[in-house]
C-alpha cells in the first residue's frame, strides 16, 4: 500500500494524523525504533544472550524483519471472549492450524496465542513462526462475569513447546490485581531465566473508573501508569490499547496526578496522548504496542490504517491485531495485517 492509499484510507483525519507536530514530549527525547534497537537497548541491560536471541528472532522475522517494528497476530479471544462469540464469522478458526498459518501469510513477526492452540502444532511450526504463549487468561464461565485473570499453565512449558516469548495480562486497578502482578512478575523472571522474551497486556479493569457515561480505562494518565508498572516488572514489550482520553486521575479523585501531566505532556490530539504511553515505557526503551481493538465490519481496514498511524507519529513499535484479522475472510486478513505492516514500511511518515 503506497502513501496516497495510505492518505485515502486516512479520508477527513489525514491532515490531522499526518502534518501533527507534538509540542508535548519532544522526539528528540524518545528512544524510536530502529535496525539496531536491540543493540542501543536490550543489549545494554541485564537481559541475557538467550534472551536477545529471541528478542532478535521476533524483531527479525516476517515483513518488518529488522526494522524496528512489531506486527503480531494475537488470538487469544477464544478464551477471553468464548469460542462460538469470536469463531462465529469465520469458523475455520476453531482449528489453531489456521491461527498460524494467518500469522504467517499475513507477514506478522510472531503468533501469540494459547497453551493448547500452539502446543497442538509445536512440532509443525515452531520453527517456522516466532511462537507467544498467553499465559494467563480471564475465563469466562463464572457467572456473574469477573475480571480475573489466572494461569493456565507454567513458563517451563511454554519453553518446552519451542515458545520464544511469553505474553500475559495484568488488570491493574482490579480487586486481583496484587495477585496477577506478583504471579507475572515471577514468570517474567523465570521466562528470562530461560532464555524468552516477555509481553505484558497492561489492561486496566475497574468499574469505579466510569464516571459521567465516560470510561476510563483507556485514559492516557491511568494508561500510561499501568505502562509504568509493566516496564517496572521488565516487560520486554507493552501492548496497550490506543487511548480515547484523558485525566482519569483527576476525575475518579484518586492516585497522584500533576497539572504539567495534562497540560504540557500530553494534549488532546490522540498522537500525544499515545506518545504519553510512550514516555511511560522509559521514553520508549521499551517497546510500546498498541491493540487493534474490536472488528466493526466495514470500517476495519481504515480504523486500522488510523490506529497504526497515530501508534508509528507517537513513537510506539506496532499493532498487536487480532480480531479485525480473523474476523473475516482469510484473504481479507492477510490484506489487512499487509495493509498496517505498510504503515510501518512508508518512510513518509515519521515521528510527530
């Protein structure tokens, strides 16, 4: 996809996405992806060889192969979100060998997705596709629904199954949230013990962060913090989802919070307001990707184009997609996934 196409499928917001100049959080500050990012960081901090081995294996394969950016197809939903609800438009994927086989027609750097799904295919594809394994999840069988995420299985078989990264969520600001970041904390650990990379989901859940019709989950201030934490337990990588707003702190009363964090670090445009999420993963050091969100039919392919835009201006690394991808026709997946890579391959489009 050339630039004009990108500008097209932009429509309205093009001018706004792409002439944006941030007067928040200079560039000149941020520690941008490149050819060599394991190099300038990874291999200046106490991340072991085994572990950059696999951190270049993920940086290094697929259609953004060594240039700093991150295209992985997440399918995890089946757990998170039931089954039938997420397979229901495209039923092939109740077999995991078309999760893979999408990540790698798709040109993605890796596949994350469950224990059973790729411990099902090890031997086939493991040495074909960089393998995530989801560690935790939130099943969704106990009524009333909770958000609670536990382990559905252990780092050493992860390793075990040929895995070159783990990946799991914590959901700060809910009632087990202490619990999931000591329980991810000591994978993390025993992951780079091992020789993998980690991915930590930096979700937040709490009910009491709605307020006036408005949710603040994917507010830049709690967002950013949840970041903060991710990097803290050494997260190689953060996905987070794209920020709709801002000032939770401040309008939910709690945390800590300072005017200069909305008034100089961050403003309304949604490039600053991610580049917010940026700063929070040690300006970039680590590698900030952003979810691709819900399928909404029709417009997927211009959300994700927008997405990946305001995610590649603001600093980040990529998109972590998964159900824009595989739910619909698999050819229309591959050209989805090809669509956002593209975005990260046009060098027209810097950092804001």
């Amino acid at each position: 996809m050339s630039y004009q196409e990108i500008i097209k499928y932009l429509g309205e917001d093009a001018d706004n996405l792409l002439k944006h100049e941030s007067k928040t959080i200079a560039k000149s500050q941020l520690h941008s992806p490149s050819s060599d990012f394991i190099d300038n960081i990874f291999a200046q901090s106490n991340r072991s060889i085994p572990v950059l081995r696999s951190l270049q294996t993920l940086y290094g394969h697929g259609r953004l192969a060594n240039t700093g950016y991150l295209s992985i197809l997440p399918i995890d939903q089946d757990i998170e979100h039931t089954a039938g609800a997420s397979f229901a438009k495209n039923p092939i994927y109740f077999d995991p060998e078309n999760i893979v086989r999408l990540a790698i027609d798709g040109g993605c750097n890796a596949v994350a997705t469950t224990f059973g799904n790729l411990a099902i295919l090890a031997r086939k594809y493991a040495h074909k596709i960089p393998f995530v394994v989801k560690l935790n999840h939130n099943e969704l069988l106990t009524y009333p629904t909770k958000h609670e995420q536990i382990m559905f299985g252990s780092v050493e078989s992860a390793w075990n199954l040929g895995a070159i990264a783990v990946g799991a969520t914590i959901y700060f600001g809910s009632e087990g949230s202490n619990r999931q970041i000591i329980e991810v904390a000591k994978a993390f650990e025993k992951a780079h013990d091992l020789g993998m990379a980690t991915i930590l989901w930096c979700y937040t859940r709490n009910n009491g962060f709605k307020k006036d019709g408005i949710n603040y989950e994917t507010a830049a201030d709690i967002t950013g913090q949840a970041n903060h934490l991710g990097v803290t337990i050494q997260a190689d990588i953060i996905k987070q989802k794209m920020p709709e707003n801002n000032g939770g702190f401040t309008a939910i009363n709690f945390s800590k919070s300072a005017t200069e964090m909305y008034t100089d670090l961050s403003s309304e445009h949604p490039i600053d307001l991610c580049r917010y999420q940026v700063a929070n993963c040690y300006m970039g050091r680590i590698g900030l990707i952003n979810s691709g969100g819900e399928s909404k039919g029709e417009s997927d392919l211009e959300d994700s184009v927008k997405i990946a835009v305001i995610n590649k201006r603001a600093g980040g690394q990529g998109l972590i997609l998964g159900r824009k991808a595989f739910q619909r026709p698999y050819s229309e997946g591959v050209e989805l996934l090809n669509a956002v890579q593209d975005v990260y391959l046009t060098k027209e489009i810097g950092l804001a």
